[in-house]
C-alpha cells in the first residue's frame, strides 16, 4: 500500500472535528420574517420606503392635564364627545322594578331630584371621559369622622344621605397603593383607599366603600398601573384625527383669500423699481393703491397699451370630500354618528340615519351595563337605607329606552301587540289570565294599561277552553249575556267579529269581567 493510501485510511479512522457552525444573524428589532417584502420594489416590510418609516410613539395623553382643559373649554367637537354620550346615558334615567309600594319609589325619585343624584352622575361621567377618572363620594350625615372605614349599612340613619362630591382624577382626589384583596368584593384588584383632599385642604383616608369610581376607557394592566389604576380619555382616541380634521379646515379657510386673484403685468415696473428715485416708486404705490380702493364693477382701470390686467380664480372641487373624510374618521373613533357629532342630516338618497342612530343606541346601551350600572349599584341600597331604613330584598332596576317614541309609535305598537294578544287569545291558545299578564307586561313599556292589578289577574280565568261566547265557562259569563246565536260557540274563532280593533275585543272582555267582579 502506497504511502498516500496508508495516509488516506489512517485520516478516515480518526474521527474529524466539526466545523464550526456560522452565528444566525440577528433581525433588526421589530423586523418579522414572515412579512412581504420586495427588496428590488422597495415594498414590504424592511424596505426602504416611506411607509417602513412610520412610527407610533407612546404619550399618554391623558396625563396631560392642561391641554385637556384647554380642549374641553374651546373645541367644540371634543366637548360633544366628552359629554353625548353620558347625557344619553342618564337622559330617560332607570325605573326601580321592585315589589315596593308605588309610595316608597315616589320617594326614591324625589329623592333623586333633592339630592340632585343624577346631575352628580351626569358630572362624573363627562369628567372620567375627559380626564380617564374622577369619584363620586357618598356624603352621609354623620360619618365625617368614619370615612376610612368601610361602609356599614347598618350606621346609616334615617335621612343621612346627603348627596355625592364630584372630584376628577387631578383635582383632589389619589388612589393608595393597597388594592382589596377579597376575592368576595366587586373591586377586587382596585386600590383600597383613596385620599381625597377638601377645599380647604385638609387630606383624609377614604374607604373604598364610600366611593363611586368614574374610569375612562380600560387599559392594559401595565398601562392601567402606570395610570394609578384610572383608564384613558376619550381625547386621545380622537386626537390624531382631530388635528386632521382642524388643519384641513384651516387650509380650506385660508384658501377662501386666494380665491379671487387679481394680476397687473407692467412692462417697464421692474426698471422703474430699480432704477427710479423715491418718489417715482412712492407716486406709483400710491396710484396702484388708489385704483385697488376704487375698483369696483362700476368703475375703471386706467393701464399703459402695454400692460395688462388678468384675474385668477381658485376651484374648491374635491376639498369637501377630502374634508368630509376626516368628519368621517372622528365619528368613527369617538363611536357617535357624523348626524349626532356634527349635526348634519344623513347623506344620500332615502337615507334616514335610522341604522347609524342604532348602532349609536346599542354604544350607549352597553356604556349603561358596564359604567353606569355599577355606580347605580352601589348606590342605590345607600338611598334605600337612608330612605326606608332596609333594603329591599328585590331591589333592581332597569334602564329606560335610550330613544323616546312619538306618540304615533306608540299607538301603532300597543294596537299591533294588543291584537296579537287577542287573536292568540280567542284562537284559545292562552288563557284570559295569561291575556291579562301580557298586557300588564305591555304596560311597562307603552304606559297602556297600567290600572290592571294583580288581583284582576289572580281572579281572572286559568283555563283555556271555551264556554258561551267564547270565554272561560268556570266563571259562569254565559249566565250572563244571553247567547244571540241561540247556541254555544265552542270556538273563538267562530265569535261574530263586528270590528278589525284589539281595543274594541278587549273593550268587551273588561265589561264582562267588570260585571262579574261587581257581582262577587
């Protein structure tokens, strides 16, 4: 074997070292590899063109304090925002759906209007929008000395509750650092306490208990943490859409000066600005302006054979819709249609807005469930034990129809529901009771007939079939009212129908049952 060979076979025994492997480069920060890129286009991600430029920065607008103050004050836009959507919140106000006495909700209601509840409410919501927060403190005759204790139901005397102060987030009022910690609590993970300092400056430790919180939009945890556990406001949503929206409106004013230009050519101005004396070029400004003063369409323009006048007007085309765009791009941040931000009539041919205003009402519905209700939680078994000196054990509520019907919308409703309960109820599907249930039900909503009891309920029939003239044979109408058919109608179908109108049917169902209480 050659010496090479011998070589070769001794190397293929001796195991061979790895080559070391190259270091995986590193991708820029924030640069994805699973992006579109088109390096020789300059398109996609990591490429150098003017959109791989934009930036987002993080400036927590909602800390500073000034300019908010300075927009609510004078930017009409920001204050629809800021304060719409609270003022439809509380605007049909709630109905207490408890078993009290219609005296004691009277009560409550007036107890509202004393204390001026509502406006309070009103002012913490527009104020947690603005700032991000603000509190509500219950003030209760008596407990000056206790507010660093939690809220005892029990120490609340007859007639102590005295109202709520409104503090926004900077004006008196600092969460402490302690969050509750019972799991059993509803602001659980919030802070404890709070320090609220008064007019006169004097600083106290105010339960949890004894506060209504008014936040602004939720944030993250980091973020919510960096904000001492307040939300956003509502102004830096619609920030960057509204210096948009002012600087088009400001570029399209300044336009309306340069609508109209008017041009002089002169031949021989230039000469005689250089090389004519003082009072050459002082006679020649004055004659210029003298003939500006008095241009008018009655009147003349005096020029040299070789000069000449011209006039240069602006087109405005396509600027109202560029501005109508960022109209646009505001309503849809602050979640208020461009009909209700702006006060303009719906666009378009047959439109009505009707489906805008929706989708606005459900925004609003949903800010009632999740802001509004717990606040009218907390509160309200506060107004009761002060009020009534219990709780009721059904003690609810619920929120009024944000958009008020006229009242053609509601006899056009009351009529079609009430014939549908009619024509169910003669066809013997439900009972006269069940009819009577359904009706009251009505009435919560159509305020119609609401002098129907619940003892009319309970005496009234249970039963289905039919006796004479179709109603409820136990109760013995036929004993009454003589059949003018001469025999049963074992049908409500086959009644005589002298009219097409729910309440002309139930008109003859009242009577009758009228009659049979009178008669008991």
């Amino acid at each position: 074997m050659s010496k090479r060979k011998r070589k070769f076979a001794r190397d293929a025994r001796q195991p061979t070292a790895e080559k070391p492997k190259k270091p995986a480069a590193k991708l820029p920060p924030g640069l994805t590899t699973d992006a579109f890129s088109n390096v020789l286009a300059r398109l996609g991600s990591g490429t150098p063109n003017l959109m791989e430029g934009t930036d987002y920065t993080l400036t927590r607008l909602s800390k500073n304090y000034q300019l908010l103050n300075t927009l609510y004050r004078e930017h009409w836009i920001i204050r629809k925002i800021i304060d719409a959507i609270p003022e439809d919140m509380t605007r049909n106000w709630i109905t207490i759906t408890s078993t009290m006495k219609p005296g004691n909700i009277r009560k409550l209601d007036k107890l509202w209007r004393v204390r001026r509840v509502k406006s309070k409410i009103l002012e913490g919501l527009k104020w947690g929008r603005l700032y991000g927060g603000a509190v509500g403190l219950i003030m209760i005759d008596g407990h000056d000395d206790m507010l660093h204790q939690p809220l005892d139901f029990d120490l609340i005397m007859p007639g102590s509750f005295k109202g709520l102060m409104i503090l926004d987030r900077w004006s008196g009022v600092y969460p402490n650092a302690d969050l509750v910690s019972n799991i059993d609590d509803v602001e659980f993970g919030f802070p404890e306490s709070y320090q609220v300092t008064m007019d006169e400056g004097q600083t106290m430790q105010v339960h949890h208990s004894r506060i209504l919180r008014f936040s602004g939009r939720q944030l993250p945890y980091w973020e919510k943490i960096a904000e001492t556990y307040w939300g956003a406001s509502e102004v830096e949503v619609v920030f960057d859409e509204l210096k948009k929206r002012d600087n088009t409106s400001w570029n399209i004013a300044q336009l309306i000066f340069l609508a109209n230009l008017r041009v002089l050519k002169m031949g021989d101005m230039g000469e005689l600005l250089a090389i004519g004396d003082e009072k050459a070029q002082q006679d020649f400004y004055n004659t210029i302006q003298a003939q500006n003063w008095l241009m008018s369409n009655m009147g003349m323009h005096l020029l040299n054979k070789d000069d000449a006048f011209e006039t240069h007007q602006y087109t405005f085309s396509g600027l109202n819709d560029i501005y109508e765009s960022f109209m646009l791009d505001i309503a849809g941040a602050s979640q208020i249609p461009v009909t209700k931000l702006f006060g303009r009539s719906p666009a378009g041919m047959n439109a009505t807005g009707e489906s805008d205003m929706q989708n606005y009402y459900e925004v609003v519905q949903q800010q009632q469930e999740s802001t509004l209700g717990p606040i009218l939680d907390k509160l309200l078994p506060v107004m009761c034990m002060s009020e009534f000196g219990a709780i009721p054990d059904d003690l609810d509520y619920t929120f009024n129809p944000i958009r008020t019907p006229s009242d053609k919308d509601v006899a056009d409703l009351v009529d079609k529901k009430t014939t549908s309960i009619v024509n169910v109820f003669q066809a013997g599907i439900i009972s006269q009771k069940t009819s009577l249930q359904e009706l009251k039900q009505l009435s919560e909503t159509t305020g119609m007939f609401t002098s129907i009891t619940d003892e009319d309920i309970e005496n009234a029939d249970d039963s289905t079939h039919q006796g004479e003239l179709g109603f409820g044979g136990e109760l013995g109408y036929g004993d009454e009212i003589e059949n003018p058919l001469g025999t049963e109608t074992p049908y409500r179908a086959g009644l005589p129908q002298g009219d097409s109108s729910g309440f002309e049917k139930l008109k003859r169902v009242f009577e009758r049952f009228g009659r049979r209480r009178r008669n008991s």
